[in-house]
C-alpha cells in the first residue's frame, strides 16, 4: 500500500520515531504562567462568584442584556461568550 500525498512525500512514521515535544524551557514558562494564574484567583479578594466575575471580565465583554441571570445574579459570562 502507497501512503503518499499528492506531492509524492511520504508520511508514514518511522519505527521507534516520537512527536516532536516542546523544549524543557517552554514547558516550565507555561507551567509557570498557570500557577501565578491560578494563584491570583485564588488569593484574590470576594467569594467564588466575585473572583468569576474577574476572571469573565478579562474575556468577555459582560453586556448585561446578553448574559444568563440566575437567582438574580447575572453569570460572569454572556451568552455570546459561553458558547
């Protein structure tokens, strides 16, 4: 059985071949970035619902009219946003 494309290259892996992973480097940065994230919000001021709030305000733009209320408190994000 052939397994090239169109261009002729031929894509079937080699044994014992791995993906390409990320440098160490890369890794520890993201690893570092997501605990000073996670270490924010969970140090921050407010209950649950406030800390939402913030983390919603940074990526969604919280247009009153567009976002799902429940018990009267309107979601940290809109409608828009959520799907």
């Amino acid at each position: 059985m052939d397994t090239r494309t169109e261009s002729g290259a031929n894509h079937t892996p080699l044994p014992g071949a791995r993906e390409p992973s990320w440098p160490r480097s890369q890794q520890l940065l993201v690893l570092i970035s997501l605990l000073v994230i996670v270490g924010i919000i969970a140090l921050a001021p407010g209950n649950l619902l406030d800390r939402a709030d913030r983390v919603g305000y940074a990526v969604c733009h919280q247009i009153l009219d567009r976002r799902y209320v429940i018990g009267g408190r309107p979601l940290p994000l809109c409608a828009r946003c959520s799907g």
